[in-house]
C-alpha cells in the first residue's frame, strides 16, 4: 500500500495553473503613493509658508502695540491686569509670535529707559557726594521698580532685565565708590598739607618765646617746657600729617621748609635785636653782657634763644647781626648826606635871595641873608661875604655866552654859575637871570621862542665833541639870544617873546640877515685881528697862515692855556669859511 502510494504519486501527473500577473496593482499604488506624497509636500509647504507669514506679521505686530512703562504703571493703577496689553496669545503662531516680540520690545525699551535713568542717578551721586549706602539704595529703588513692571507680564522676563541690569548698577556703584574714596583721599591730603604749612607758620611764634608754661586747670602748675621741645612735637606732626599725602618727597621737602623756617626765626630773633640798638646790641653778643636798657626778660629770651642755636643758625645770626650793624651805619651816614643836599638846597636858595636883594640895593636884607649863610654853611658864607663887600663882578661876553651855551644843552649846574660869579665874570643881574634858566623858571613863551631859534638858525642838537662852523655860530647865536630874551622878560614882562623872534623882521630873521653881511672892512678887521693873535698873542712868525694861527688856537684852547676862542670864532669863521 505503501508502496502503491508512491507509485500514484510519481506516476500522475497534475495540470499546471496559470500565473496571475501584479504589475498593474503595484504601478497604480506606486503612482498614487508619489501623489500623495507629492501633496503632502505641497501641504505642508503651503502650511509652512502660512506659517511664516504668520510669524512675521505677528512680530511687527507685536513690535507695534507693545506697551510702555507708563501704559503697565497706568493698568496697574486702575486695576487692570498688566499682561491684558500684552498683544498675542499662546495658541496660534501669529499670536505667539506678537507676544514673543511685545514682550521683547517691552524689555528692550525698559532697559534703555532704566540705563538712562541709572546715568542720571550717577551724576546726581557725583554731583553732591552721595554716600555708597544712598546710591544703592536709590539704585535698588530704580530696579525694583522696572522690575515689578516686567514681572507683572511675564516673571521669567523681570528676571532676566534684573540679572542685566545688576550688572550695570553695580558697575555704577563701584566707581561712585572709587571716585568718594579718591575724593576723600584728596580732602585729606589738602587738609594734610594745609596742617603742614599751618605748623610751619607757627614756627616762629613759637620761637619768639623760649619759654613756654602749658595749660593746667585752675589751681595747678603748668608745665613748663621749651621751644624746642614744642618745635620736636611739631614737627613730627608733620610726619603724621605726611601719612596722609602719601608723597614722601613732598613730606621730605615740607619738613626742610620747616627746618629751614626755624633756622630764620632764630636768626631773624637775633638779628631783630641786634636792629633795636645796632652799636649796643651787636656788642652785648659778643660779650654776653646784658645791655642797660635792655630788659631782663628779653635778655634772657635772647639768651635762651641763642643757648638752643647749632653752630650753624650761630654762624648765620652773627652774620645777619653783622649785616645788620653795616646797614645802620650806611642808614646813618645817607642820613647825614641827605642832611647836607638839604643845607645845600637851603644855601643856593639864600645866595639866589641875596643877588635878588642886592639889585634891589636892600642893603638890609642882603646883610640879614649874609648872617644866615654863615649859620648855614659857614664857608659859602665867607664866600658870599667877600663876593659882595670886594668884588662887583661885570660880565664877560664869552663866559656868558658859554654858560647860556652850556644850559641849552642841559648841562650847565650852579657851581658853574657861582664860579664864574666868584671869579668877577659875571653880573649879579646875569647870575640871576642864569640862575632862573637853570632852575626851570622860565615861561612858555620864553621856551617857545628858544625853541623856534633852534629850529631856524640850524642849533645841532645833543652835545658833542666836534662842531662844525656854522654849528658853532648857530650855538653862539641861540645863547645870545636866550639872555637877549630874558633880560627882555625881566626889563618887560608883558612881551611876547616868541613874536619878537619869529615874526617877519624879527629877531630870527635879523640873525639870519647879519650872517650874509661881512663887508670888505669887516674882513679885513677879522683878518688883522687873527694876525695880531697869532704874532702876539701866540708868538708865532708874522708868515704864519691863517689856518696855522687857527690850529694853534684850537690846539691852545683844548689845553686849557688859552680861553679866548669864543672873541675870535666869527674872524675865524668868516676868514677861513669853515665848515
């Protein structure tokens, strides 16, 4: 059976089925898949771009109706919950995009308005020294204050603007605290140095009393103690005060300036005793001994004073001591010279008085004069005397004419005066009237004249060592004419002295004219003159030239042996036509 069963198996033979073909079905999903994918696609990118455009227009939105502070101040004020003004919502993209960009702006604007608020709070400290505590006190007042208002829309945001505001507050408080310190360390240091010089100052005060009894309450004893211990104590006050300043060259240069002030006010004690009485007090120091005017308490402040001195301050008071002993002397002897300038002054103006008196012919007066010459200067008054009982004195043209010369040029003194007038050279008249010139006593008009005759006839001016002929004759003629004037001013003193020399005819044109007239006789007159100068006055051959009699009286003139040039310079002038 078995058998026969395999057999039945191997032997019959089944009919074959046809295949059944999936090509078409596959092709027709594969295709309707691609299309729904391909829709899918251009859903979601519809839905995308939907989405973007709602991002964005939710963001300007929100940028646009974001609150301000005062808006959230004002809600809040009036009971409305602050996050209502907060544009947007939380369940569509263009609401949360509006109220993620509201509240951003909302932040960003904060912040700004906050740092605002934080810099002007910075220069309120700055301005009137705010304390730290106050800054940071006022700053957390500010703080809070934003704070509050962000939290109320979202906590999240409050926190965040209070985390980067922190920042800025506490940058802005330590350096308000740097600037209190650094302008503490200033007070300090000005009221340091301030102290300095203070106790410096006082040096002095200090050092004008030796001896010095400190305070003690009512009924006690004082102690006393010495200038030098205080000066110890104040000047290591200066080292605590240089603590501080900081500065050890300033502290090194002020405790100098302190030595330096001690050493003067020990001197200057000296030296100032030494002025009350230089002959006495400068001696009482080398000999120790106490003066007898000199009090004994001051004595012994000096004493004291010089027993506390270095070497040094010694050296240097015995210095300015001595300094001071010259000084007084010199005082003593400008004193003396200036008392006798004043007996001279007094003296001119009474030998001036007596030549007055004399034309006058008060005998009376010029004797009374006389007596009080003698009283003042006993020797000018001898002079005086013999001047007026011996000699009469009659003016030489050429001395005259020299000294109106010398006044012209600013050079002319009394001496000059009185010597010629002693000499019998000069009249009383003429010394007066000299005497006037030299003393300023001119008028106006007389200046003004004297002047135009300068100008006109050609006077050089200044002094100097050589003149020309016509420079020479232009001196001899204003001279001439300046006494020509002031005796016109004292014969009439109503004269219009400056119109008698400039008018047409005047006296300035009649000098001008007289220049061009040497006649043939005059020239000859010059001519003869000039030989009997040179053969007898001079000695020299009768064949001497002109110009050899000239040289020799120039030469003889210098010299001083011959004193007649101004007689002969118009013989020369016009002989020789010198220039």
């Amino acid at each position: 059976m078995a058998r026969s069963s395999r057999l039945m198996r191997r032997e019959i033979a089944y009919a074959r089925l046809p295949d059944v073909s999936y090509v078409g079905y596959a092709e027709a999903a594969r295709t309707s898949q691609t299309l729904g994918q391909a829709m899918d696609r251009i859903v979601s990118f519809a839905s995308k771009e939907a989405a973007v455009e709602a991002e964005i227009r939710g963001t300007e939105y929100g940028a646009q109706k974001a609150p301000t502070k005062q808006q959230l101040a004002d809600a809040v004020e009036q009971g409305v919950d602050p996050e209502d003004l907060i544009p947007g919502d939380s369940f569509t993209i263009f609401g949360q995009a509006a109220r993620k960009q509201a509240l951003a702006t909302l932040a960003n604007t904060m912040e700004v308005d906050a740092r605002s608020a934080i810099t002007q709070l910075q220069k309120v400290a700055a301005e009137t020294d705010m304390t730290s505590d106050q800054l940071i006190f006022q700053m957390s007042e500010l703080l809070d204050g934003y704070e509050s208002t962000l939290v109320g829309v979202s906590p999240s945001l409050g926190k965040k603007f209070r985390a980067s505001m922190a920042i800025v507050g506490n940058t802005v408080i330590s350096a308000h605290s740097k600037k209190l310190l650094a302008d503490q360390e200033n007070r300090d240091k000005v009221a340091a140095l301030a102290a300095m010089d203070e106790v410096i100052t006082s040096v002095e005060d200090i050092v004008a009393e030796p001896i010095h009894v400190s305070f003690a309450p009512s009924g006690a004893e004082g102690e006393v103690v010495t200038s030098d211990e205080i000066l110890y104590v104040q000047r290591q006050a200066i080292i605590q005060y240089g603590y501080a300043v900081g500065d050890k060259s300033l502290v090194d240069a002020k405790l100098k300036a302190f030595d330096e002030a001690v050493d003067e006010a020990k001197v200057g004690a000296l030296v100032r005793y030494v002025k009350n009485d230089p002959l006495t007090n400068y001696k009482s120091l080398a000999s120790g001994e106490k003066p007898a005017r000199v009090k004994q308490e001051d004595w012994d402040a000096i004493m004291q004073t010089w027993a506390s001195m270095t070497p040094a301050q010694r050296d240097a008071a015995r210095d300015g001591a001595r300094e001071a002993f010259k000084d007084e002397l010199a005082l003593e002897q400008t004193l003396d010279t200036r008392d006798n300038k004043r007996l001279s002054e007094i003296a001119d103006d009474i030998e001036l008085q007596i030549s007055e008196a004399r034309i006058s012919g008060d005998t009376e007066t010029v004797e009374a004069l006389l007596t009080t010459l003698k009283k003042v200067d006993s020797k000018r008054g001898r002079e005086q005397m013999e001047l007026v009982y011996t000699t009469g004195g009659i003016t030489s043209a050429d001395v005259k004419s020299n000294l109106y010369i010398m006044a012209l040029d600013g050079v002319l003194t009394k001496s000059d005066i009185l010597e010629a007038k002693q000499a019998g050279r000069l009249s009383t008249q003429d010394e007066i009237d000299l005497i006037k010139v030299l003393g300023g006593n001119r008028t106006d008009d007389y200046n003004k004249a004297i002047d135009y005759a300068k100008q006109k006839l050609g006077y050089p001016p200044g002094v100097q060592l050589n003149y020309t002929s016509k420079q020479r004759k232009a001196r001899a003629e204003v001279a001439d004419l300046a006494a020509e004037l002031m005796l016109k001013q004292r014969t009439e003193p109503d004269a219009d002295l400056f119109d008698l020399v400039s008018r047409p005819g005047g006296r300035v044109e009649q000098i001008l004219e007289d220049r061009n007239k040497v006649s043939d006789a005059t020239m000859a007159s010059y001519k003869a003159q000039i030989k009997e100068l040179g053969t007898g006055g001079f000695g020299m051959d009768s064949n001497a030239t002109f110009q050899e009699i000239y040289d020799e009286a120039v030469e003889r003139a210098a010299s001083g042996d011959w004193n007649q040039m101004n007689s002969y310079r118009s013989a020369f002038d016009a002989v020789l036509e010198l220039d």
